[in-house]
C-alpha cells in the first residue's frame, strides 16, 4: 500500500514538472505549427536566470519568501524578451516553408541558446535551495516529502486549468483557435495572424521559461540539462496529442506515472518506458489520445 | 559552356581526397576520415530531406553499425573491417525493415517523433543493460584488420582512410544511381504530391518503405566506420542530438545533390574540432549562426554556393569568348 | 665635447639595457646551464579535465592545481631548466569525444606527456589510445579498478588509489561505527564507476559480516540531476546503511534533496567523494555522514599543517589563490604532477644528464617514490600508486563555515588496497577483518 501512494506521489510530482516543460511545445505547435526544438534552451534560460534572481536577492538579505516571486519575474522575462525575438527575427522568415527547414531552424536557436548560457553563466553548476526547502516538509505514509513538491503540482494543475479557460473562454483564446484551424480565413475576417503568432509564441516561451524557474530550486542548474528535458516534452507532447493542452497534462500524467513506477519496480527500464509508450500510442493513434486527426488538404 | 566546369570540380575534389594521407598531417588524416564515415549516414537523412521528411532517428541505424562492431569485438575477438562493414550494412538495412513497417504509415512532423522514439528507445536499451552493452562507458573496439591483415601501426590509419573513401565512393555511386532510377523520382515526388505517385499507379508507402531500408543500410555503414576509426562506441551514437548533427550536416553541405553532404561533413567536422579547440564555449553558438545563415540566405547549402560560383564563372568565361 | 657625450650616453644606455637583460634572464641563463642535453625549448603536458558541466566542480580543481603547481616550478626554472607548458582540454563530452581530443593533443598539440581524467569512463576509453600512440599518461582521479586491473600497461599510470580502497574503507569504517548494521541499501551511478563501487562495497561488507542484507540497490544516470523517486525508494525501503559514490553537481543534488526529507536521518549514509563538496554544501550538510576525500591519506586539516610543511605550503597556497581549501581533486592532481616531474628528474639522472624519451619516463615511474603534502606515496609495477586513507563523520565548524571531519579514521594502504596481480573481487572475497 505504501509503495503504491509512494509511487503516485513521486509520479504526480514528475507529471507536474513535465506538464509545465510540455505545455509551452504544444501550444506553439499548435497555433505555429512548428516543433520548437528550441524550447529545452528557453526552459534552461529560465532555470539559469531563476536561479541567478534569486540568489542575488538571498544575497540582499531580503525575505526568503519573495524568492517565489523572483522565480515568476525570471520567467516573464525570459518569455517577453526571447519570444518576440525569436518569432519575429528568425521564425516568421520560414513560415510557409518546408517543415524540415522549420525545424532545423529551431534547431540551431537551440544550439545558439546552449552556449549563450555558458557566455553568461559560466559553466560552473549553480544552486539555490531556499524556496525549496523554505516551505518544510510532510509525512505521507511514513515518507517525508517537501511541500514544495505539492506547490508544483499545485502551480501545474491551476497553470493548465488557467490557460485551458483561456483558450476556450477569452475572446483573445477563440481568435487563437481559429487561427489554429484555419490561418487564411482567420486573415480574411480580419483577424491580425502575425499579432497572433507571436503572443502564442511569446506565451510558450513563458511556459517553457516557467517550467525552468519553478524545477530550479530542486537541482543544480548546470549548461546541457535541458537536452534531456527537450526530448522527454517531445515523448509527453505525442503521447497527448500535439497542439492540445488537455492532451499535454495527460501525456505528463502517463509519462511521469509511468517513470515512478519504473523506478520504483523495474529500475532498469525507466528510460525505455517512456519511448515505449510514445511509440505505442503513435501506433495505435499517431495523432495522439487527444489529438486531432488531420485531413489532408490538396 | 557552363556545365563543362562542373564536372571538372568532383574530378578535382577527388584527387584531392585521394591524396591527402600523403599530404596532410597526422591529425587531419583522422578528422578527414571521420567526416567521409560521417558522411554515408549524413547521406542517409538527406534522401529524406529530399522529400520532405526529416528524420530525428536515423542516428539508431548509425549505432546498430557500431555496436554490431562492439559486439563482435567484445564477444568473439572478431575486428575485420572489410567482413564487417556488409555485416553493419544488413543490420543497418534488417533493422529499417522492421521499423520502417511502422513508420512508412507516416509524415511530416509524425515521421519525425516516430524516427526519434525509435531511436531513444535504442538509446535506453544500450544505456541500462550496463553488463551487456558497458553502459556509459561503452565499448572499446581495438585494433581492426583488413580481412586478416593486420597493417603495421605506421599505416593503419591510412588502410581506414583509404577503406572509408573507398566506401564513400561507392556510396555515391550507388545513391545516385538509385535517384537516377524510378524510386528516385518517387521519392521527390513524394515531397510535391502525394496522391499524384497513387494515381501513377505506385504506393507512396512503399516508396518510403524502400528509401528507409536502403537509408537503414547506409546509417549502419557509417557506424561501422566511425566505430573503427574513433575506436570506442558509446550510447549517445543513438541519441537524438547525434541525428540532429546529421540533419545539420545535410543542410550544410546541401541535400540537393550527392556530394554536398560530403562538402558539408568535411567542413563541419573541421569546423567543430578548430572551433571547439579556440572557442569552447562559442563554437556552437557559431555552427548555431552558419546555419541560421544558410536557412535564410541559401537553403541549398555550400553545395549551392559553389554551384552559385561556377555558374558565375561559366558564365563570364562563355560572355568572354562571345565577345 | 657634443661629439663624446652623446656616444658616451648611448654607451650608458646600451649597458644599463644590457645589465637590465642580463639580469631579467638571469634564472633561465642559470638553468639553461643545466639543461639536459637534447632537451626541448618547454615540456608540454596535456591536462585533462572536466571544465564544464555538472563535473566542473572536480576539473576546477583539478586545473587550479595543475596552475599552481606549474607556475611554481616554473619560478623555480622548470624541470631541470624545463619549463612546463600546460595544454588545458575540457574532459566533458563522453568517452568517445575524448577519444578524438586525446588524438588531437598527441598527434595536432604534440604534448610530451598527458596527466588527468576525473571520469572512469574517460580513462577506460583513452588507455589503448594511450597507448597506440605511446603517450606517457598519468591518471589522477578516475578510480576505475579496471584501468590498472584489465590489462598490461605501458605508458598509462595512475598516482592513487583506485574504487576498491574508497569502497574496502568505507566498508571497515562502517563496522566500526556502527557494528551491529543489518541492512545496506546502494544508491551509484550506472557505469564503471558506480557499478564496481558498489559491488567491492557489498562484496566487502558481506564478507566482514555475512548476515548483512541488501534491500535496495539504486542506479542512476551520470549526473542524472533528480533523485526524488530514488530518495523515495531509499525512505520505504529504511536500511540501516546507505552507500553512495555520487559526486560533483549530482551529489550536491543528492544532498540538496535528501536531507529535508530526513534521508540522512533514517539511515546512516556513506558518501565516498563527499568531502569533495563540503565547501560547496556548508550548511546544508548534515552532521553525521560518513564522508571521505576517497581513500586519501588526507584532507587539508589532516595531517596537521603546522607540522607539515609541504602540506602547510600547498593548503596556504591554495587558499590564498583560489579562495578554497584544496580537496581530495587538488591533492589527487599534486600526487600525479608531483609523480610525473619526480619521474623525469629521475630519468634524466639515469640517463646521464640527456633528455628521456617517454619509455625511459615510464621505466623511472615504476618503483617510483616520491613527495606529496599528505607523505609518501609509491608506484607500483602494474602502473598503480598506493596509500593509505581517512574517512570519518561530518560536523560542522563554525571556524571554517563548513562541516570537518570527525572522528577521523585512517587505513594503511596494505588494508584497504589488493597487492600487484591480485583482482580487487578475489582479494575482498579474502579480506581478513
């Protein structure tokens, strides 16, 4: 019995972390039709400056707990500076043209992001622990676990439920969905496309941004942790469904499940699950459990 | 007028290539060889950037080649490069037909995620079966022999280039003919219209079928080489970056045609080790901007500016000649 | 009288910058007297280490070391009037990248001689090319038993103590402290390293106590980063004893993460390269773990400086240029740059003053003995230098601002090391309590 609320305990927080890296990716696929590989960068130019806000505040003196709110600035930051610039500079130059050049593009932001950190932070790992251990910690079935792992479940689930009811109850979220179906007639009724394109982009960048500031304070930020998150928001975003949120938070759910159980059953296969089950789903449903199947058009 | 030049450079680059071990140092040798073995899996994902598709996997194929080399070496002491080189190419081709059956279903941004699972999949297995495959620390390969022969130490290196240009060279010969031929028409046409290749009375899935083997046989090629001339595998031969570099790579020299990739190894891997020597923490960023670069400015890779070039140079010449 | 001062002015001139230059050059003038004949204009030697990453903890270190000591034999006129030119290489990028570096510094940079690798992975990979290309390599960290156990080697050294000290040390220091442990439990990393650690440990522990059980056996990613599903595994599972050889960014993390949750409260944990990180830690350290700087004979409190002036000179000197007390990787690196320039000098003596070449280097490093700030240390036949080692508990010194380490425990290399031919697994299925 303990083993199981154990292992959905540390797959829920797994989930949570996942849905925050994932979130980001699908709604630029979505809206943008474009597989940001550069999102990994964004996430860890959003862990690197999170961690370097909040230190630097430490240093202050100040009250530890503004911490969380340096973590949310580091975030808007990262998203409102790198995302119109990337969309607007680079991405909005390959619309149109073919998927490979697309993702090659994002491809080589990322590579550009990769060392643009090492430029500003150095190579050196760093560490700021406050807002993780700041909140305490709490017994569930005799295993201590820190709050702040139940914040960020908390952050994912009013995060996802936040953007879902802007997606489908804003005016601003509707004018994306029709852009998401359809972009020529979006235009012909007047919709601003390019406005559209880079608030989406910009907003994922946040997320992606979000995602490392809030992971910060539980590892040590060090130059090429992303790589392995980039390809894990990949296997998460097809299990669920590219372009949709609900589908991201489900895909993080399966994944994060899935690795919690492996570790804790089968540690041998923890990496392996992952891709079998993207590869299962993608075979069974390649648009994903809640994609949309695409229709061709001629 | 202007054509007359073109063949003249292939010709040329050739006697380059073939001359270099009595040239250059050492040192070049080694990268120029790792770029020619680089090349035939960069060859590989270019056939597909042809129709369209781009693929985050093929570096599976590449590692099913070095560990078919590891594994011979670590099992039955069994080092030859010219048995194991067709041995690499049948798994590469053995594997591609088993799970191109999947992926043939698919394109676009599908083909892609498929492509990458498949291949982080391979990179799990390799990473956690620690007493098998050595895990991270991988697998040494030892010294190779050239069907017994086993060349004295001052010359080795030269019998791996020669064997990998030589390689390289039937490579080239073999993926054009197969462009020449109707499956390469198909192919491009897959990246224009689909439906047209159904109603010309072929299956685009089987087209991509095919293309995926013959690519599988020339990733698992590649690993063979790399295996030998590195002298020890590890997991991340399968790892996604690795296929992104030869994406890169094929953008770089230019997908177009099928020397460009050649051009676009040989440049990258100078690039990277001179670069990683001066600017170790730019040299991405650096290789990030070049691509960025062609991208926008000339999609057709170093392929296409020496192509750019010559016609220039043809054209003046002929312009001369007229006047 | 123009027409004498001013060639008389210029003649001052050209005397002052004479004795000026004469007196500038003067050491190297001195030395180059000494120089052996044959010798090149400076002794190029490749360092080898981790310079990014999560493993930059190690390779700072590692380079700071590998700085310092250079510069201070070059003040001193070098190897016999050799000066010594360092040829930096970040080690990070995997076995097979380092591969292609350990080529190009042979064969592009042409060094003389190789010193470094921190990562077991490394050095596995780079020993035969070592070898192919006959480049003298000395190994500082990576503890691998299999480097020195495997194979006969030429032109590879390594200049201390491999795994299975750290894992035999820990093991008896277990024992000591708490001798009546039923349960072990092993959380390491899934390569050489990890792998082999772990079984010499288990191996040592079952043999010192048979009825000892193992209720979990972790492996994770090289610096995987993220241990909470781990850290849960170890909390339901509550051994008495945990044993970890996590180091660099992924121990920190380890620690970081476990000690809020009461890992180190539940179990007593043995970290074996923690002591790497207890300036990094500081507070966040608990007391009480069992840390050891591996099987080193000392750290910078041990032995006492002011009795010690070799180690009273480096711990000052490292202080005072890099702001940190040297750790178990900048006396690793001092053991192995101290070895190679003992080496030389002694080759050069046997060869009756001319200029060695790599395999009379390597044939004056065997049996060598020679200086460290921690004493004397010896290489073996078989290219493995031993000494012994310290372990203890962790408690933190207001003094210093991190934890030290008490209760201090030190093992003679002749406990915790298997002699020349014997393989690490039959000599710890042998060990005599």
């Amino acid at each position: 019995m303990r083993l199981l609320t154990t292992i959905a305990m540390d797959g829920t927080v797994f989930a949570a972390i996942l849905f925050l890296i994932s979130v980001g990716l699908t709604l630029v696929f979505g809206v943008l039709r474009i597989l940001n590989v550069a999102h990994g960068g964004l996430y860890a130019f959003g862990a690197f400056t999170a961690t370097t806000l909040a230190v630097w505040l430490l240093d202050l003196g100040a009250n530890p707990y503004l911490t969380y709110l340096m973590l949310l600035v580091a975030a808007v930051l990262v998203g409102v500076i790198a995302g119109p610039l990337i969309e607007r500079v680079f991405l909005q130059r390959v619309y149109g043209r073919a998927e490979a050049i697309q993702l090659l593009l994002t491809f080589s932001i990322f590579l550009i992001l990769d060392d643009l950190i090492k430029l500003i932070w150095g190579t050196k790992p760093l560490f700021v622990s406050a807002p993780y251990t700041l909140l305490g910690e709490f017994s569930l079935s005799g295993i201590r676990y820190s709050w702040y792992q139940v914040v960020l479940i908390a952050v994912a689930i009013v995060f996802g439920g936040v953007l879902v009811w802007a997606v489908r109850g804003t005016r601003i979220g509707k004018i994306a969905v029709s852009v998401i179906n359809d972009r020529e007639i979006s235009q012909a009724i007047g919709i601003n496309v390019n406005r559209v394109y880079v608030g989406s982009f910009t907003l994922g960048a946040f997320c992606a941004a979000l995602g490392g500031a809030l992971i910060a304070p539980t590892i040590a930020v060090a130059p090429g942790f992303a790589v392995d998150a980039t390809v894990l928001a990949f296997a998460v975003i097809a299990i669920g469904g590219m372009g949709n949120l609900e589908g991201a938070a489900l895909g993080a759910l399966i994944v994060g499940l899935l690795r919690a159980m492996a570790v804790h059953l089968l540690p041998e296969a923890d990496l392996v699950v992952i891709y079998v089950a993207m590869i299962a789903v993608l075979v069974f449903r390649p648009q994903g459990l809640f994609g949309q199947v695409e229709l061709r058009r001629i | 007028m202007e054509t007359k030049r073109l063949p003249l450079a292939p010709a040329v680059g050739a006697g380059l290539l073939l001359v270099v071990p009595l040239v250059l140092p050492d040192w070049m040798k080694f990268i120029v060889t790792l770029a020619m073995a680089k090349f035939v899996a960069v060859l590989a994902v270019a056939l597909f950037l042809r129709a369209n598709l781009v693929t985050f996997g093929h570096a599976m194929f590449y590692a099913v080649g070095a560990y078919a080399v590891g594994f011979s070496v670590k099992w039955f002491g069994f080092g030859d490069v010219v048995v194991l080189l067709p041995v690499g190419a049948l798994l590469g081709a053995g594997v591609a037909a088993l799970v191109g059956l999947v992926i043939a279903r698919y394109r676009e941004v599908f083909f892609a995620m498929l492509n990458l699972a498949f291949s982080m999949m391979l990179y799990g297995v390799l990473l956690k079966l620690y007493w098998l495959t050595g895990g991270t620390d991988g697998l040494g390969v030892g010294v190779p022999t050239f069907l017994g022969y086993a060349p004295p130490r001052e010359y080795l290196r030269d019998f791996l280039y020669y064997t990998t240009l030589g390689v390289a060279g039937i490579v080239i010969y073999v993926v054009h003919r197969f462009l020449a031929s109707p499956l390469g028409f198909y192919l491009r046409a897959l990246a224009d219209n689909e439906i047209r290749i159904e109603y010309s009375g072929e299956s685009a899935r089987r087209v991509l079928y095919h293309t995926y083997v013959v690519s599988g046989a020339l990733g698992g090629l590649a690993g063979v080489l790399v295996a030998f001339t590195v002298g020890h595998i590890v997991p991340e031969y399968s790892f996604w970056i690795q296929s992104g570099d030869f994406v890169f790579v094929a953008l770089l020299g230019g997908y177009g045609s099928v020397v460009g990739p050649l051009i676009g190894s040989i440049a990258f891997e100078f690039i990277r080790t001179y670069a990683s020597k001066y600017f170790p923490n730019e040299w991405q960023m650096a290789l990030g901007i070049i691509m960025l670069a062609i991208i926008l400015f000339r999609p057709g890779g170093l392929w296409a500016i020496y192509e750019a070039l010559a016609a220039r140079v043809g054209r003046r010449t002929s312009e001369r000649q007229r006047a | 009288m123009r027409r004498f001062t001013l060639p008389l002015g210029l003649l001052c001139c050209l005397l002052a910058v004479g004795a000026l230059a004469f007196i500038l050059t003067a050491p190297t003038q001195v030395a180059s007297q000494a120089r052996p004949a044959g010798a090149p204009a400076e002794l190029k030697v490749g360092f080898v280490d981790f310079l990014s990453g999560p493993a930059v903890l190690f390779g700072a270190s590692g380079k700071n070391t590998a700085e310092w000591l250079v510069d201070k034999w070059n003040k001193e006129g070098g190897i016999r009037g050799v000066k010594v030119k360092l040829v930096i290489v970040d080690e990070a990028g995997g076995p097979d990248k380092q591969v292609t570096e350990f080529r190009r510094l042979a064969l592009d940079e042409k060094v003389d001689a190789a010193v470094g690798f921190t990562s077991s992975a490394t050095c596995l990979a780079v020993a035969p090319v070592a070898e192919e290309l006959k480049v003298l390599t000395v190994v500082h960290i990576c503890g691998t038993r299999r480097l020195t156990e495997e194979r006969p080697l030429k032109y590879v050294f390594r200049t201390s103590n491999h795994q299975a000290a750290d894992s035999v040390m820990l093991a008896r220091y277990v024992l000591s402290v708490k001798p009546d442990v039923k349960t072990i439990a092993g959380a390491n990393e899934d390569y050489a390293w990890g792998r082999d650690s772990w079984d010499d440990f288990k191996g040592s522990m079952l043999r010192l106590k048979p009825d000892v059980k193992v209720v979990a056996e972790l492996w994770t990613k090289i610096q995987a980063g993220e241990y909470s599903a781990e850290i849960s595994k170890l909390l339901v599972a509550k051994p008495d004893v945990v044993h970890s050889t996590f180091w660099a960014a992924g121990l920190i993390t380890f620690v970081k993460q476990g000690a809020p949750r009461g890992l180190f409260k539940d179990s007593l944990v043995a970290l074996s390269v923690a002591e790497q990180s207890l300036q990094d830690l500081k507070k966040e350290m608990p007391d009480g773990v069992i840390v050891a700087p591996r099987a080193t004979p000392g750290y910078f409190l041990h032995p006492d400086p002011a009795k010690h002036p070799l180690q009273k000179e480096f711990v000052e000197g490292i202080k005072a240029r890099y702001g940190r007390y040297p750790e178990y990787a900048y006396h690793r690196t001092y053991q192995a740059f101290a070895g190679l320039k003992v080496a030389y000098e002694k080759a050069i003596d046997q060869g009756g003053g001319k200029w060695p070449k790599s395999e009379d280097v390597a044939k004056a490093f065997e049996g060598l003995t020679w200086q460290t700030p921690y004493g004397a240390i010896t290489m073996r036949a078989d290219h493995q230098a031993v000494h012994g080692g310290l372990v203890g508990l962790t408690k933190f010194n207001p003094q210093y601002g991190f934890p030290t380490i008490d209760r201090v425990a030190t093992f003679r290399a002749e406990e915790i090391m298997p002699p020349v031919g014997v393989k690490s697994p039959d000599w710890i299925g042998q060990l005599q309590k």
